[in-house]
C-alpha cells in the first residue's frame, strides 16, 4: 500500500513470537479493566497459518457500527446488479414522505441533491440521531438509557431527526458522520428489493459465508439457533426481547439487555463472533461479495473521521502516524470501529484480518492501543 514499506510476507512470521507478546499484552491489560474481564481479541492470516485467539471466542457480541460495513456491502452489490447507481439521488429510491424535513437547510428543500454515495460518504448532510446535536428534548443516547424497554423502529430513528434536529450542512458540503444516514441506505436496500434488510444480510453475506451465530438483533435469529429452534418445533421468530450476548457498556451502564439498543438496525445491529467476522473480513477483501472496482470505492479514503482515522464509503483506514509521528511505517489497516470499542480491520501488508471487542464506550482509547500492539507485533515477528 502506497506510504507502507514492504514487509515479510505472512509465511515468514514467527508465530510463536507474536502470540507470546500479544498473550502478555491482553493478559496485562485483562487486569486493568477489572469487571469487564478479558477482550476478545482474533487475528488470522488469508492464508490460514495464523489464527489467534484471546478471551471467549465463542460469545456473541454487539458489532454496533462495524455493521456499516455490511450495510456497504449490500448496497455495492446491488450497484454491480444494476438496481440504482451511487449517483443516483436518493428521491429517486426512497418516498417523499421518508425524506420529508431531513435535508431542510435554509428553508431550501435539498433531498434531491443527495445521492446514494453521500450517505455512503457521511457527505449528506442529514443529521445523526446517535450522537447529534438536539434542538428541544433528550438527546438520544438519554433515552436509550432512561427507556430500557423501548423497541425502535427505523421509521422512528429518522423522525427523531426530523423532529428533534438540524440538518449538519448542504449535501457534498462536508463530512458529518451520520446514522440517520445509513438507516436511510438500509430503506434504499429494502426498497430496491422489495425484501427486509435481515433477509438481505443473511441471503447474501451471513448464509453464504456460513457466519452461523450472527444476525440483525431484534429482527433475525442466527442460523445456528433458527436451525436449532426448527429440530425442536420451537418458534424461529425473533422480533421481541434482547438474544444473550457479551455484556457491554454504555458509559457507567451495563446495556446488553436493554431493548433499547435496538437502535442500530442497518447503522449496526448486527451481533456476531470473532470467527463470522473474520470470515466476513477476508470475503471481502478477497473479492468474493464485491468486486475489485467496488470496493476501491468503498476503501478509497476521502475526509477525515479523526486524527489518525480517514474515512471512505462505509470504511475507515487507520494511520497511526496520525495518533503518534513514531508510529510511521505501521501498515494502514482498512476497516470499521464501534462505539462499544469494536473492531474489524484487514491489514494488507501482512495479510491478516484483525477482530477487537473491549465492550465499552470507556475502553476506545485502550483498544487502539491493542491494535497499535498487533500491528507492532506482526512487524516484530516478520523479521
């Protein structure tokens, strides 16, 4: 990759080496959280030799934005299938009524100049009902904690930012990240199919990688317990109630079982297991859900999410000279992060893709610095 120095191909790493170091780090770092016990951690090579493994490999977990990639992905498929292009505007794809008020800057009615790669982008400029600005009640993250039992809708993700918010800017304008906006790319995927956004996920990435333990919470079953509930006669419905999963933190709150965190949906409802993701990761990195030309698009980096962090279409490249000038030289992974310090990222360098979850808003900081430490650690075992 174009500003990496050449690197020992994967063949070549000591294995040894570099899960002895990494088994130390987390080992250490394990300690330091406390309650929230042990990250789970994986790191694989395409190739297969290296296949590492920390904390519960088997425990299903909260993606939360990581899903944007899989949201992505579904929508470049059915750009190479013809249904709509990323020029196309979105008023084209979506009703009036559902983008009524969202693009609304300066009593211009802007809708019909966004098209399907600005909500890709995050260049749209509709708000972001997550982490936005309000202009009058709760801010959302509030009420996902003071209403536990509350089941969102996307019908109900957007009219909060109709109702509660202000567009970010004129579409093209800027960079303004946006889960309003990938819950709008989740309604153009359903739309242009005529299917749900589940039934799209599992017929097209989850089933045919055989990522058995994952699905879109709260409106699919992973393949694993649909197969299960079948042998048994039970029911393979899955709209109420909260799937066990990893705990995780909002802030200071353990919000796992929250009913609430339905909030997601195609912005990052998907729960999965270090093993789907990095069979998702390296599918598609290898060309096997998107072609060559598609995901460039998705990879080719165009504004900046945070120092050190840049972001394309639904995908992110870490420079870590951006967090620390002596980290220059590190591979630049391409992939997505959550705000539960979620991680997928796939380095080209070494070939290896890379999971990461440490289960809190709290913890981003300490997780990059685990990812800091694998990259460092590939680096020293290649030699």
């Amino acid at each position: 990759m174009k500003g990496t120095p050449p690197m020992a191909p994967i063949a070549h790493l000591d294995h040894e080496r570099f899960a002895a170091e990494l088994d130390r780090h987390l080992t250490a770092v394990t300690r330091r959280r406390g309650a929230l016990g042990a990250p789970q951690v994986a790191v694989r090579s395409s190739d297969g030799t290296l296949d590492y493994r920390f904390g519960d490999a088997t425990q299903r977990f909260h993606v939360a934005s990581v899903g944007k990639m899989f949201t992505a992905t579904l929508v470049m498929q059915l750009v190479e299938a013809g249904a709509f292009t990323l020029e196309t505007p979105i008023t084209a794809l979506l009703p009036a009524a559902e983008l009524h008020g969202l693009f609304a800057v300066d009593g211009a009615y802007l809708a019909a100049d966004v098209t399907v790669e600005h909500l890709l982008t995050h260049t749209s400029g509709v708000a972001d009902y997550f982490e936005g600005p309000v202009q009058h009640g709760s801010r959302f993250l509030d009420l996902v904690l003071g209403e536990p039992d509350h089941l969102w809708t996307p019908a109900e993700l957007l009219d909060f930012s109709r109702d509660r918010q202000r567009p970010a800017g004129r579409p093209g304008a800027r960079f303004a990240y946006s889960d309003t906006g990938y819950v709008l790319l989740g309604r153009i995927i359903e739309e242009a199919t005529g299917r749900g956004f589940h039934e799209l996920l599992h017929e097209r990435i989850l089933h045919p990688l055989g990522m058995v333990d994952s699905a879109l919470m709260f409106h699919s079953l992973p393949e694993r317990d649909y197969v299960a509930a079948l042998a048994t006669g039970a029911s393979t419905t899955a709209t109420v109630g909260v799937p066990t999963i990893a705990p995780f933190r909002l802030g200071r709150h353990e919000a796992s079982r929250f009913a609430s965190i339905s909030c997601d949906w195609a912005g990052g409802g998907i729960i999965s297991v270090p093993a789907d993701l990095l069979a998702f990761s390296a599918a598609l990195h290898g060309g096997r859900l998107i072609g060559p030309a598609s995901l460039a698009r998705l990879a080719s980096m165009r504004n900046v999410f945070r120092p050190g962090i840049h972001y394309g279409a639904g995908m992110m490249e870490v420079r870590f000279e951006g967090f620390l000038p002596l980290l220059r030289g590190l591979p630049r992974p391409l992939g997505h992060i959550g705000v539960l310090a979620t991680h997928l990222f796939h380095d080209p360098v070494h070939e290896v893709d890379i999971v990461l979850n440490f289960a809190s808003t709290r913890e981003m900081v300490r997780s990059f610095r685990t990812l800091i430490r694998i990259e460092q650690a590939l680096a020293r075992a290649s030699r």
